[in-house]
C-alpha cells in the first residue's frame, strides 16, 4: 500500500467486550453511565473509569472516550468533573462536538477527537476544529469516497470514518424521531428507535399503501470490508467500528475480520474473494443486512432493510437462564433456567460485564443425578469451561 495502515477502532461496552477485541484492534472507545449517545452502556462508570482505562493500556490499545450527548445548562457541573476523571485517568482521548466539552478537554489537557455528530463533511470545518484543539475529526458518514479524498487533500488533520455497524436515518445520528413520539432523545443517548419499528404507510385518501415490507424506515448496517484498499487510499488514518451496545461475540467477529483484511492489504494479499469469506462470517452475528451506506453514492432502496426485522443474521440467541454459583474445583456453575431449557450438545454462550464464554454444553446434572436435558424453571449444574460470574446471563445459540 502506499499509504499507511488504518487504526483500527473498536466500540466496547464492558471489560468482556474488551476481551474478546483486544487481540485485533489498536484502540477502543467507550462511554461511561452519563453523556453518551449509548445511554444502556452503563457498565464503565465515574468510580471505575480509571480501572477501566489502565485495563485497556495493559491490553496495549488507546482508550477513547465519546462524550457527544447535547449538553444542557444543568450539565456543565458534570461534564467538568467528568473531564476532570478522564484526565487523572489517563484517557488518550475524548470524542467529543459539543463546545463545552470541547473547551474542558483542552482545559484539561486531553486530546480531542470531533465525534461525527459534528457532522464534519469538508476540509475547511476539520481545520475549525484543529484551530479549536482537535487532533482528529470522525467524518460525517454522509460522504462519498470522493469527498473524502478531496478533504485529505487539504488538510493533514487525522480522519477517521466509520466501517462497520448501525446507520442512522438521521445526518450523522442528530435524529428528533425518538423525542418527538415518546420523550426519549436520541441525542441524550436514550433512542428508542422508532426507525427499526413496523410501520404502515397511509395515502392521500386515507387508504393504506401496498408496499414490499413493514420496516419502512430500517436502514442496513454499513459494511465496506470489501473496499478496504479504497478506503487506505483516500487517505483515511483510522477506521471505526460502531457496537458499543453489541455483545462481545459480534466485537470478537468484527474486530477480527477487519483487522485480517488490514494486515492483507499491508502484505498484499488482499482479495475480493477474501472480502466475501470475511462478510459472511460477519453475516453469522447479529447485523441488519449490509450496504455501503453513502461511500458510493446517495444509497436507493437498496440501503434499506424493509423485509428484515432487527436482526438478519441466521444465527440467534435466545436468553435461557442466569448463573447462580461458580465453582471453582469441579470448574462448574449453578444455572437457574429462568427463560428456557437446555439440552446437553447445545452450543451456549455465558456473557457479563466481565464474562464472554462460548461452549457446548457437556454435561447437566439436576441435584446428584446427570439427565440429558433440564427445562425452563430448574435449577442445575454444568460443566463450564473457564470462570464464570453470579449474574453471568446463559443464552442457548443455535441457527434459524
């Protein structure tokens, strides 16, 4: 290549999360319980932050940390003493576009990254926010290949583009659909996703319109693990993967599809066949159907996923029970099965904060007696094959 390899970024919720992308990435973002376009991301808080961040610098990755909510008067005391904690944490950087966290982040002597919020979609607005203290600016995810290589071309700022994840209807996520009909802003982390919903579309008339599915306003996960090389050529320093509410299998995928796919393109042994092996494994986790989103052009109909609910994946989860108790020497756990049974020989994945565990089942035992299978309601034992945690959730894997 001719250009330098990428940053590869992952979104991580959780130490588990940070695990299992550890491996594959050069830096994660994250938030914490307030200010965060991810509100249910609650896992990393003001008194662990610091705990946190000294885990992902013994990981050997760079911790970023997104604080691009709207910021409202009554916020201004917190924000300062969330920078403040950012800073004696040693946060490499904050995501950030609201002025007032931008202006305590340079107060604080934190580096600055321009969140896509900001909607960055030209060269002469990356170089405001350099003049302003920013290092980087995560590009408006409304810009084509072009426009890209035109903004390279004029400023040496780093740029940063997502990859990989959920797009939003709305320009660069600044959507008012959520507020509008509940009173839950997106733009405060608190989306309900009213564009993920089932809706109908009434005429004129009032009669009701034909169309070829029911989510109407869904659009597909953005995915250019096929246009890598495109994108290193544009110029682009760093490549980020959207997920921060994901569990820790899709980050282990992702992250290592696209950490593969750079380091081909460094040895140059990239290919479009490859590209298609990567999306299909990708495709096993949870996703929304794929598109390039807006790289190649304005997306059609194409970009939308009407037929598909929120997950198209044909691998699902589904929630079977809770642990209760590790044992340490018989390396087994005490799993009350709260939402469904389990068979020995199923596929499970055990997953919390600090937790992400995919085996088979090998064995179960209900008091002293081993059966085959155990159903919802029982309590039992199992077989597990590394640590788990009390309140580690138990969800049984299997293809649709």
């Amino acid at each position: 290549m001719s250009r330098p390899i990428p940053e590869l970024v992952a979104g991580v919720r959780n130490p588990a999360t940070l695990s299992v992308c550890k491996d594959h990435v050069d830096a994660v973002y994250f938030s914490i319980d307030r200010f965060s376009l991810r509100a249910r991301a609650r896992d990393i808080t003001l008194d662990n932050l610091d705990t946190f961040v000294e885990q992902v610098k013994d990981s050997g990755l760079k911790a970023y940390l997104a604080v691009n909510t709207v910021i409202y008067p009554e916020d201004l005391p917190a924000v300062d003493a969330v920078m403040e904690t950012a800073a004696s944490a040693g946060v490499d950087a904050v995501i950030a576009w609201d002025p007032a966290v931008i202006n305590k982040s340079v107060e604080c002597g934190l580096d600055l990254h321009i969140s896509t919020q900001a909607n960055v979609s030209n060269w002469q607005a990356a170089e405001f926010y350099r003049k302003l203290g920013a290092s980087r600016v995560i590009l408006s995810r409304e810009l084509t290949l072009g426009q890209i290589k035109d903004i390279r071309q004029h400023t040496d700022m780093e740029l940063e583009v997502f990859v990989h994840g959920a797009m939003c209807q709305a320009v660069s996520g600044r959507c008012y659909l959520s507020a509008y009909l509940l009173g839950r802003s997106g733009n405060c982390g608190d989306c309900t996703q009213p564009c993920r919903w089932q809706w109908t579309l009434h005429g004129e008339n009032g009669g009701l319109v034909e169309l070829g599915g029911k989510y109407l306003l869904s659009a597909r996960d953005l995915c250019m693990i096929e246009y890598v090389p495109e994108l290193i050529d544009a110029g682009v320093d760093a490549f980020k993967i959207e997920g921060r509410l994901r569990n820790p299998g899709y980050a282990a995928v992702v992250s290592r599809c696209y950490r593969e796919a750079l380091d081909c393109c460094l040895d140059g042994s990239f290919t479009r066949e490859r590209a298609q092996q990567w999306k299909e494994q990708m495709a096993a986790v949870y996703n929304r159907g794929f598109s390039t989103g807006f790289y190649f052009g304005v997306p059609g109909p194409d970009g939308l996923a009407v037929e598909k609910d929120m997950n198209a994946s044909s691998v699902r989860r589904q929630a079977v029970g809770v642990v209760q108790n590790y044992f340490v020497k018989q390396g087994a756990a005490a799993v009350r099965l709260m939402e469904g049974g389990l068979a020995v020989g199923d596929n499970i994945v055990i997953e919390g904060t600090s937790t992400y565990l995919e085996q088979e089942v090998e064995s179960l035992m209900i008091g002293v007696d081993l059966v085959q299978e155990a159903g919802k309601g029982q309590d039992v034992g199992m077989k597990v094959a590394d640590r788990v945690r009390e309140n580690d959730r138990v969800f049984r894997v299997e293809r649709i």
